[in-house]
C-alpha cells in the first residue's frame, strides 16, 4: 500500500484539529470577554490571578501525564494504547486530588490575608480544576488515536454548555467569579465523560496486559524534565499576573489579561498542533532526511500564521480591545506591537520544543526553559515595577524569544551532520606528548570537539568516551607519589563519605546478589585515605587496598595494615577477589581499557568491578558544554585536562566487548562539601563564576536526578577474553593515579 503523503495526513487530521481548538479557544475567549464585561476589573482581576495558579496544578498535570503520553502512545506503547489510556485515566483522577487541596489552602490564606475575590476565585478552580483537567486530558488521548474528529466535537460540547451557563447566571444576576467557575468545570466534566466513552468503546480487550509500575516509571523519567520546563514555562507569561496584584492592583492584572486574551486562539491552536505535530514526529524519526522535511514544512506552516495573526493584532488590537470590553480596558501602541509578537515566538518554540520531545530530549527544552527564565525573570520583574503592564508585555516577549533561540539551536544539533572526523595518525606518540586520537576503548576514531585550549577535545561516536589528546605531557615518572591532593577537604568531609560508601555498599549487595558478606573478599583500587575500608568493616566485609600515593597509604594504615602501596598488578594473583571497588579513579588512567583487563583477570568467575566517575548524562556537563559552545571553544568549564582528568565517560561507553556486562547504573551526588572544596583546585576558566553558581548547580542536580557521577556494577563475563600482560597494565594504571573522592 502507498503510504499516504504528509499533506493529506495534515488536511484530514489537521483540519478536525483546527476546528478543534476554533472551538475551544472560542469557549475561553468568550469565557473571559464575558467575565471581563460583567465584572468590576478588580474581580475580573483575582479571577487572573487565580487562573495563573490553576496553570500552575496544570503544569503539573500536562507534564506527568499528557506530555509523556503523546511521547509514549504513538511510541512505545502503541501496540498496547487501549491497555496504556486506562492506566492513565486511572492516573488522571489521582492527580486530581492534590492539586484541588493545594489551591482550597491557597485559597484560605487569600481570605485571612484579605482578599475575598481572589479566595473565592481560588475555590471555585479547587472544584472545577478536577474536571477541566480530566477533559484536557481526555482531548488529548483522542489526538494519541488521531481521532481529531472526536475532540471537535468535545469541544463543541463545552462551547454550547459554558455559553448557556454564563447567560443564565446573567439572567438570574448570580454571576461571580465563583459562580462563572463552577459553570466552566460543569461543562468540562460533561464534554470529557462524553470523550471517554468513545476512547473507551474503542478499546481493544485483546491487547496484551501492561503493567502500571513501568508506565508510572516511563512517564516520571521523562515527565520530570517535562515538569521542570512546564513549571519554567509558566514563569514569563502567568508570573506577572502576580506581581501586578502585588505591586499594582487587581485592575492591573486584569488589563494584562484583557489584552493577552486576544492571542489566546492562536496558543491554544499552536498547543493542539503541537499535540497532533508531535505523535508524527516521533513515527517519522527513524527516516532523519523525512524527519528533517517534516520540521522545515511544520515551521514554514506555524511561522506563516503566527505572522498573519500578528498582523491582524498589530493593526486591529487597540479597536477590538474597545470593542469587546465595552471600552472598559485600553492598550497603548507599544503593549499591542509587543502582542504581536507572541504568536510568531510561540510558533516557533512549539515546533522546536515538539521536534526534540519526539527525539525523546525533554532535557534539551528544559534547558532552555531555564536560561531563558533565569535570564529574564529579575529584568521581567523590574521592567514590571517601572512600566507597569507594558514592562510585563516585554518581559514575556523577551523570554519567549530567549528559549525559542535556545531551542533552535538545540534542534540544529540533534540534526546535524556527523562531527566531522581528525585525520587517522601513524602513531599515538607524538613528540614527547602521549598522543592518542582514538578511542582506548573500542578503537573507534575520534571526533573533534574542541582544540583551542592547547589541547583536543575528542569523542567517540561509538561509545561516547570524551578525552583529551595529549592524554598526558611527557614528565618523568616517580615511583610513588609523596603528598596527597585535597588530603584537607577528604579529613573534613569523611562522614558524608562514609555515610555514601555504606549505602553504595547495600546497593553493591542488591544488586551483586552476595548474601553471606563475610565471605566475600573485595578490593579497592585507590584507597585514598581509607574510608571505604572502614565502611566495609563496619558491615563485615573483607576488604584491602592499593595506593600509589605514599602519605595517603600511612593514613589508611595508621592503626593496622591493610592497604599496600602500589597498583593494580601482578601482585594480587588471577581470580582471587569478589569484587573490586575503584571510585573516582579511572577517568585518570591514560589506558582504562587495559585497567578494566587487568581487573577481569584478579576477579573471580562472575565477580563485579564496581565504578564512581564523573559522567557526561549529568547538570554539571551540560552546563559545561554551553560554556564552551557559547564562548565557541574559549572557555574550558569540564575540568578536564591532559594528566588530570583526561576522561569523561557516558552510559553506553561500558560494553561487553571490555569483558564486563552492565548489571546497574544510577546517577549519584558528590557530597556538597567535597564538590565545594575541590572546585578551587580544578582545570576551568572563571573559577569565581563556577563557584558561585555551583550551589544552585547542585541543587537542581539533585532535584532532576541529573547529578554528576556514575555509580556503576560491572560483571565479568564468563567468556574467554584476551588479556594484556600484568607488567603492561601496571605501567599504565601507574600513570596519573592520583584521585578526587
């Protein structure tokens, strides 16, 4: 069968779909036209600033639910989508709950601070939040089916009960904000009982049973940076609504809100698109070349309206304004040109922000999100206190073409070509300097990301190992090493450590599967100053360690000897340990492939090495490579250099063909003291700027379970590998041992 083209699929769907959210965003702008016409604009002015909440619980509710389920349904749920929409709708009530109770508490404290407009508007949102949100929920799933036609006709439904709704309260002069409110959740709840019903008549008993558990954890992975970026989101457009009613008055809040009504339409239209645009995005993802034309055609599409609609605002706002407010709200030029701005941001950022959730890159928006609320919010809220409602029209211009810069670029990288490759050397020793411009891992050559530091920066498009090239300067080598880096910031941090070392050890014990730890005999590859051994002690375990540094191993060995100074080499003897630990150590090594051999070769059949290294999946790199792409390669803030850290791992660079499988990986937090302590002595430009941010770095690590190292299990595989002779691993394990616990 031929497979249909892209404009008969846009005309078909996109056409229910516009007359969809025709529809909806007609029952919403007449919804608040009514509202502001009836009421005194400092009511009208509570009900905006109640609503901004209500987006808030609604942020929530899109990015835990909605946003993962157009991601998933078209994805990897859809041979089980009837089976995955009941899971949800099941999830969809729960949500409902705390959101309604946090706005009831809100709504409390508005009264007892003495404001009753804004109470009550906070109340009636508490008891229709419920059922708007379950009917946005239920729009949505129709669009997982494309059955666009079923949510026009939701959305004609809730068009023709809030009309008649409003009008009666009119008639019988009961119309509040409260009153309005309820009639707005009545409505919701009907229109979406009535599309539930016909998702759920075309459910399929034959599909084959899912499991809640992986839906909760599939939709919390990528909802967690949905959530992140919807709440960042939020900021520029409802945070001024706030701030008005704080600094200026409810009447305020309600001039920004007259006049942002008029977009309204066209950023419900865009949310509906994107909805439809992003479930054929990610069908059409494996072809890039297809994949490229079907962005290119859905920008020229959102681009192309926004600037139409944008014109239509630009020349006829100020009249319309008068006209549906009855001349109750005026706009001056310059708040309406910057209105006009919206639609074409909007269109712009909706197809970017749609193309990377397709590509499953919900961190990449977020990112964006956040510089550009980090950007604008303190300049949004004092152009806000000097300008009124037009400094609020510019904040929120501004940051909308902030994050849609941000995510054009983020786009243009997921698109791009392959990195282009550095030129094959004869030799990986050059001058003096080690050289290697391979991967040591899996020999793959590399790619060049950075070289104006004095050294390259290379990656492997096979395993994502990142390098520097020189690995390491030609110096002469010492048999040991006499002091101990950071041998302060270790002292005075070492209950955080070995408060970490205990857990990781439990977590090493589940999922190594050892039952009895006392027979269990482990060793540690520097062993610093000894507080992994101490932990194991206290949990009964066996354990020893080496060391190259001479004061680090008098340390460890101040009340009895357990540590031995040297390395991972002939000494210990073949299939002789249970497990070996090594935190913080291999992005060290010039040659970790010939350390992961050399640990094979001591493990016991089965035996686990488990790892601590910095990793590329973390806030920390991220933020880094910004520096160096912003700064175009000027900047250095990875911290890694040739004899320091020279490596910088990813998730997938550990493969079997090292003679380890995967057996678990989380991301883990440095403690804060440490990571504080050891940022005066790392390889980075603009040490005072990376200090100052690094608190709030941090945090937000911790809170987007992005943080900056790895814990790792590897397993060794029964298979026979090749393994480099233990003189040559010792050698190179020698090298720059030196380590940052």
């Amino acid at each position: 069968m031929t497979e249909k083209p892209y404009s008969t699929i846009w005309i078909r769907r996109g056409t229910w779909a516009i007359a969809d959210q025709g529809l909806f965003a007609l029952a919403n702008v007449l919804f608040n036209v009514l509202l502001a016409r009836w009421l005194a604009p400092a009511e009208y002015g509570a009900f905006a600033v109640a609503y901004s909440a209500f987006l808030f619980i609604g942020a929530f509710h899109a990015a835990l639910l909605i946003e993962p389920m157009l991601v998933f349904g078209p994805g990897r749920y859809a041979s089980r989508l009837a089976r995955y929409l009941s899971v949800l709708i099941r999830g969809n009530y729960v949500l409902m709950i705390p959101g309604s109770l946090l706005l009831i508490a809100t709504g409390i404290g508005a009264w007892f601070f003495g404001s009753p407009p804004l109470a009550c508007a906070l109340f009636g949102l508490a008891a229709a939040s419920p059922f708007t949100l379950f009917m946005w929920f239920t729009k949505r799933a129709s669009y997982i089916r494309q059955q666009t036609h079923f949510a026009a006709a939701q959305s004609a439904i809730y068009l023709f009960l809030v009309l008649p709704g409003l009008f009666a309260l009119k008639v019988f002069h009961v119309v509040s904000v409260f009153s309005a409110i309820l009639v707005m959740g009545l409505a919701g709840a009907v229109a979406g009982q009535w599309l539930v019903r016909r998702l759920r008549t075309a459910t399929a008993d034959s599909e084959e049973v899912l499991a809640q558990h992986d839906v909760l954890i599939a939709h919390w992975k990528y909802g967690r940076w949905a959530l992140v970026t919807g709440l960042l989101t939020w900021v520029p457009f409802n945070l001024y609504f706030v701030v008005l009613s704080t600094w200026a008055n409810f009447e305020a809040s309600a001039t920004l809100k007259a006049t942002t009504n008029l977009v309204l339409p066209l950023l419900q239209a865009n949310a509906a698109s994107s909805a439809l645009l992003l479930p054929l995005l990610v069908t059409r993802a494996v072809n890039r070349t297809e994949f490229r034309r079907l962005v290119g055609r859905a920008l020229a599409v959102f681009v192309a309206v926004g600037m139409l609609y944008a014109l239509t605002i630009g020349l006829f706002g100020r009249p319309l304004i008068h006209l549906l407010y009855g001349g109750k709200y005026r706009a001056t030029a310059a708040m309406i040109w910057l209105l006009a701005l919206i639609p074409i941001i909007d269109g712009l950022a909706v197809v970017f922000a749609s193309t990377l959730r397709s590509l499953e890159q919900p961190k990449q928006v977020f990112r964006a999100q956040l510089f550009a609320a980090v950007c604008v919010l303190a300049l949004g809220v004092a152009a806000t206190g000097a300008w009124g409602v037009t400094g609020a029209m510019g904040a929120i211009v501004l940051a909308g073409s902030l994050a849609a810069t941000l995510l054009a670029v983020s786009v243009s990288k997921q698109l791009a070509e392959p990195a282009q490759l550095i030129e094959p050397k004869a030799k990986a020793m050059i001058s003096n300097d080690e050289r290697q411009n391979y991967c040591d891992l899996c020999a793959e050559e590399g790619a060049l990301y950075g070289n104006k530091k004095g050294y390259d920066l290379l990656s492997c498009r096979r395993c994502g190992l990142f390098w520097t090239d020189p690995l390491q300067y030609h110096q002469p080598q010492t048999t040991v090493e006499e002091t101990y880096p950071s041998e302060t910031i270790y002292l005075s941090n070492s209950l955080p450590q070995k408060k970490r070392f205990r857990g990781q050890l439990k977590t090493f014990l589940r999922a190594s599967g050892f039952e009895d730890v006392k027979s269990l005999r482990v060793l540690e590859v520097g062993s610093g100053l000894g507080f992994f051994l101490d932990a194991c002690e206290e949990m009964g375990i066996a354990a020893e360690g080496c060391d190259i540094v001479e004061r680090a191993v008098q340390y460890a060995n101040r009340e009895r000897t357990r540590v031995r100074l040297g390395t991972l080499d002939d000494y210990y003897g073949d299939e002789s340990f249970d497990a070996i630990f090594a935190f913080n150590l291999i992005e060290h090594l010039p040659h970790p492939k010939a350390f992961l051999t050399e640990a094979r070769r001591i493990l016991k059949p089965g035996g686990s090495l488990v790892l601590e290294t910095p990793i590329q999946e973390s806030l920390f790199h991220w933020l880094a490579r910004a520096g160096h792409t912003l700064s175009q390669g000027r900047l250095n803030f990875f911290g890694m250099k040739p004899g320091g850290h020279i490596y910088k791992f990813s998730k997938k660079t550990f493969r079997k063909e090292n003679g380890f499988t995967n057996v678990y990986q989380r991301n883990i937090e440095s403690p804060f003291g440490e990571i504080w302590g050891n940022s005066s002595t790392l390889s980075v430009n603009h040490k005072f700027l990376y200090r100052v941010s690094l608190p709030i770095a941090w945090a937000v690590a911790r809170i987007t379970k992005q943080e900056n190292r790895l814990f790792l299990l590897l397993r060794k595989l029964v298979e026979p590998q090749t393994v480099v002779s233990s003189e040559i691993a010792s050698g190179v394990t020698r090298g720059l041992l030196t380590q940052c616990q």
